[in-house]
C-alpha cells in the first residue's frame, strides 16, 4: 500500500492543468492566486500577484516572514473547520485558502486574495511601512493600486476555490487508488509470472478455442522448441492429438487430474502426466484453460527417490587388495564407463548388487534412477505386471489407473535384475524385445512406451549350463553377457578376510556405540579357516554377533559361533589348516570337496533353527528362495 506520507501532489495532478486553472481564475474573479505542496513549495508561477506583495512586502525580510506565518495560519484554519479560510493578513490585505486533501492528509493549498474591502488610512500605512523597514512613499502608492472588493464577493471567490480544492482532492484520491490498483496488478502479475517460469511442470494456456496464448520455459523444453513456435497453434496441432479430456476442459469445462498422455513431440514421442482446468471469467463463462504436463521419466524419478530406489554404493565401499578382487573392480570400472549390458555372476552373499549400484554410480547415469528387482522373489504369475506395468482392468485386482512397471521407473537409469537365472521362459522372450527394441507396452494396453535403461543383470547359477539344460534362452543370454563380471567367493579371498571384518567391526560399533579396540589374532585364524557358504552376508551376521556379545572392547573366539570355533562341530573339510593357506593341492581339494561341505553346512544350520527354512537362510546370510534352490540342489527334505 502506497504511503500518504510519500505521496506529492505534482504526482497525482497535471501541473499544466493547475497553471491553466489558476490563471483563468485569477483573470475572471480579479485576486492573485497560487498553489503550493503540503512543503509549501509553489507548484504554479503566482498568477495576477500585486506589485504592493511583490516588491514591498516580500523583499521585506519581516515582511516575507509574516506572509508565510499568514498564509500557514489561513491553512490550518481551513483544515480545522472543513470551509474555506477567510483572514487578513498583517498588511490589512483579504486572503482566502483552501486545502487540498487526501484521506484527512493535506498535499496542497490553494491560495487566493491580495484585495481590500475598505481603503487603508495614511497613518497606518506610514506606520506598517517603518515595522517592514521600506520606504512609505513607495508602500502608500503600491497599495493603492490594489483592488478595493465587497466582502461577498471575497466570499464567494474563497467558496469557488474551495469547490476546486474539493474536487482535486477527489481526483488525487482516484489518482492514487488507481495507482494502487495498477501497483497491485503488476505485482501479481510479476508473482504470477514468476510461479509460472519457475513450475516443474510444462504450462499451456489456451482460449476458449484450444488455440495455445501462452507457454512457460518448461512447456519450450518439453516440446523442444520456442514459445514464439508454440502460440496460436492449436492444442490438437501441437500435440499430436487431442485426447477427449483436453477437448472436454474447454467445451465443457470439465477438469482433469494425473491423465497419462503420449505427445509426438520433435524428440519423439513424450510420456507425460497431464492435468487441466478450465479457466472461467467473473461472469462464469469460459474463456480457456490451463493445462500441465510433467514427463513421466520425472514423476518416476520422483518415485524412485520416495521408495528409495537409489543406488548407494560406489567401488570405494568394494574392501579387498587380493588379486581377483581387485581384477573384478578393474573391469567393473571399465565397464562403467560404457553403455553395454552387464552380466554379474557369484555366489548368493557375495556382493553382486554393491557391484551393480558401484557401475551405475560411476556410470553416465547416474544422476537417473537405479531399480533393483529380485527375479527370484517375485511369483511367476505376478512377474509380466510388475515389469512391465499394467492398465487399470487388465487382471482382476488391477489397481484404479493402472500402475507403471519396473522398466518405466528405471528410465533414464539402470535396471538391475537378480537372480536372472530364475525368470521364466515366457518372460526371457518379453524381456528379449525390451532389449532390442527399447521399448514396453503394459498389460491390457496396446500402447508402446520407450525406455531409456541400461541393463545389469546378476545371477548365482552358471547360465551357459542352464542354456544347454533347455531353462534359459540362448539368444538372451549372448544379449546379457556382453560384459561378464565373476565375483570370487569370500573362502577364495582369504587375504581380505582380516580387513573386510575389521571394516565391519569399526562400521557397525560406530553405528551401535560400541567400540571394539583390539581382535584376537586367533579369531582372524579362525575366520580364515572357514569355508563361509554364506560369502560376505554371512559374514556381516558374524560380526552383528560379536559385537552383540561381546562385554568388552575386545573380540575373543569365544565370542564366535560354535560352529567357527569347535572344529568336533564341523567336517574336517570345513577346516583349512593355517599352514597350508597357501598351498594349492590343499584349495584344489577343498574346492572338490565344495558340494558336500555346503551340504553339510545346509544340514548344520537346519538342524540349529530346528527345521525353520527363513531363520536358517537368515543365519546363512542368503535368501529364502536361495535356500529353496540348494535343498532341491542336494536333495534334502525340510
């Protein structure tokens, strides 16, 4: 709101305007006149002013003096009684006033007078002439040039100037007001601006025609080009399309919420979420309406981040200086920094997913989404929806409005598939067009969606045997195993055993306040003779344990399970002798002897969770559905 205080009232009223009507009322009534700001500055040359104000009284120092006190004085009183001032001055000289006001506030005074009503007498001009300190010939022959007026003509003079003042103060009070009005509809208009360039969403504001008025910046970088290219074209030329929903928002002003809308855009063809409403005037007609677009690959990234499909791990988390692993992290870095397909294999526990996130991480995209899916723990019957999304009615239970699949969210990003070597053959072959073509349709819907992914799968089972065994098709395969990485087991890394359980040690005790300052040599001893079926996972649980148990700051072998401890526990193959580490006949024997001691330890952690397939697979530090597998595996019955 504008301040009165601020306000000057050559700003609300056209001096040239003021000039005009204060010289033709001076001419007409026959008095001097001038117009001043609430500062007291002239806003007009004075008009029809007397040579006896002019020249005797106001080079008069006093005389000057005296004026302005007058004139304040015939102000003010005005002001006080809401009518025109009529006073004389200390020259005997009849003045009028009126103020200019603007909400009690006054801007200005119009001034009017220098006349007589009765002629001076030769003695009092003799002596006001000695009180001002100028000559009394000169005051006596100045004065009597001025006009000798009845006293209802001065008043009908002061209710004229009065009226005019009124009337100004009503104009600066419009004048202002429409000042105001016009401030406030710029600054909404800036706000509005603002909102509408700074939006994530793509504006469209179209009249009552579906002819496109306006755009934001975003609406340019989603159709690719210029807002100049995009105005008074029409909804249905610039889209591609219209589908009923836009047309009904301006023929029957029918808004819309989080509609899926395919654009043929000059990228390609867009997948957007689009909302609209219908934009009404103050008589309720409809005069356009306003429509938003937001590129799906946003709303999934959105998505993604909420659900936390985000990958976290980068090869600096990967601990290990023994050869393969460091081998295995060389090539998963090169392979990074490419764009081809990956195909992960290790043991359950072994880290597959750390290494999928580290290439994604390190990788063109990885500002874009990662989505991780575990192909072993999603049923058959539930495996084509949840990639590749379904519309709403496709199966019974189908969600209101459909849902997008796995491939949609992951666009723009890396898809990571686990346990590839379990999907089933009817999905291998859908799987097979995503790769080539790079596309999706969901289920129930005729419609082509484009992906824009990388693909990283990861298995436990050796898939070119699952290829000759018939379960895994070998087109797929040659399509997946661009780029192979092999993860060596936990017992073929020996050497990193000692600093992947510190690492762990110093990592969860930070976590859980408890700090562990020393470890038994003879638990390293331990660790490293075990034969860890369950890989890395495995060991995590281990060490959650210790530190669990543990009462001082200090890590004894009592503190392990009994199975690491007690070698009567175990076959004597689960053991390794500390003086053979290195000895290659002893490791070509354990690693012959592999399939029987993991079925040993398989028998072992059954028997300790009393037959509990989730508690044992949680011991082993694997998935249920990985437990599953190795129970059919070695032929063993719950």
């Amino acid at each position: 709101m504008i301040k009165i205080s601020n306000v000057k009232l050559q700003n609300l009223i056209n001096s040239a305007f003021l000039q005009e009507f204060q010289d033709n009322f001076a001419l007409s009534v026959g008095v001097a006149s001038l117009i001043e700001d609430n500062q007291g500055q002239a806003l007009t040359c004075p008009s029809c002013f007397s040579t006896f104000c002019k020249e005797i009284i106001r080079t008069s120092p006093r005389g000057l003096q005296r004026c302005l006190a007058d004139d304040m004085r015939g102000a003010a009183l005005a002001v006080r009684t809401g009518k025109p001032a009529v006073y004389q001055c200390h020259a005997g000289l009849i003045d009028f006033a009126a103020p200019i006001l603007l909400h009690g506030q006054v801007l200005g005074t119009i001034f009017g007078g220098q006349v007589l009503t009765t002629p001076p007498t030769q003695a009092a001009c003799h002596k006001a002439a000695k009180e001002l300190g100028v000559d009394a010939a000169k005051y006596l022959a100045a004065i009597k040039e001025i006009p000798v007026v009845t006293t209802e003509k001065i008043h009908a003079a002061a209710k004229v100037l009065f009226s005019v003042a009124n009337t100004l103060s009503q104009n600066a009070y419009q004048t202002l007001r429409l000042k105001e009005t016009t401030r406030e509809i710029v600054l909404s208009y800036n706000r509005l601006e603002n909102i509408f360039n700074t939006m994530s969403d793509g504006v469209i504001i179209i009249d009552n025609n579906g002819i496109v008025k306006q755009v934001n910046v975003i609406a340019e970088e989603i159709f690719d080009r210029p807002g100049p290219e995009l105005l008074n074209k029409s909804v249905k030329e610039l889209m591609g399309s219209e589908p009923p929903f836009i047309e009904n928002i301006y023929k029957l002003q029918a808004a819309y919420t989080d509609f899926e809308i395919f654009i043929d855009a000059s990228l390609g063809r867009l997948h957007c979420l689009s909302s609209g409403r219908p934009i009404v005037d103050d008589e309720g007609e409809l005069s356009g309406a306003v429509i938003l677009l937001r590129p799906m690959k946003i709303v999934h990234n959105l998505v993604n981040r909420l659900s936390g499909a985000q990958a976290t791990f980068r090869f600096g988390n990967i601990i290990g200086q023994g050869p393969a692993i460091r081998k295995t992290v060389q090539l998963a870095t090169q392979a990074a920094a490419g764009v081809s397909n990956v195909l992960i294999e290790g043991e359950s526990g072994t880290g597959k997913e750390v290494f999928a996130q580290a290439i994604h991480n390190q990788s063109a995209r990885r500002k874009g989404p990662f989505v991780a899916v575990n192909c072993g723990a999603i049923p058959r019957e539930l495996m084509i929806s949840e990639l590749f999304g379904y519309t709403e009615g496709a199966f019974t239970g189908a969600r209101r409005g459909g849902r997008p699949g796995k491939f949609e969210f992951a666009s723009g990003g890396t898809i990571f598939l686990d346990e590839i070597g379990d999907t089933p053959l009817e999905l291998q072959v859908a799987l097979l067009r995503v790769i080539q073509e790079r596309k999706i349709t969901r289920m129930g819907d005729n419609k082509v969606i484009p992906v824009d992914l990388r693909i990283i799968c990861a298995t436990n089972k050796n898939l070119a045997q699952e290829v000759e065994k018939g379960n895994f098709r070998q087109d797929l395969y040659y399509r997946l195993n661009v780029i192979s990485l092999k993860i060596p087991p936990l017992r073929e890394r020996q050497e990193d055993i000692p600093l992947i359980f510190k690492y762990m040690l110093n990592t969860m005790g930070r976590e859980w306040g408890k700090a562990i300052k020393k470890v038994d040599p003879a638990v390293i001893t331990l660790l490293q003779q075990y034969h860890w079926p369950g890989n890395i996972r495995e060991l995590q649980n281990i060490v959650e344990r210790v530190i669990s148990i543990a009462e001082e700051d200090i890590i004894k072998p009592e503190h392990l399970p009994e199975h690491l401890v007690t070698p009567a526990g175990l076959p004597a193959f689960y053991l390794t002798s500390p003086s053979k580490q290195d000895d290659i006949c002893a490791r070509e024997r354990i690693k012959q002897d592999l399939n029987e001691k993991e079925r040993q330890q398989i028998v072992d952690y059954l028997l300790s969770a009393s037959g509990n397939i989730s508690h044992a697979a949680k011991q082993m530090g694997i998935a249920r559905s990985t437990l599953y597998r190795k129970m059919r595996y070695y032929n063993l019955s719950n």
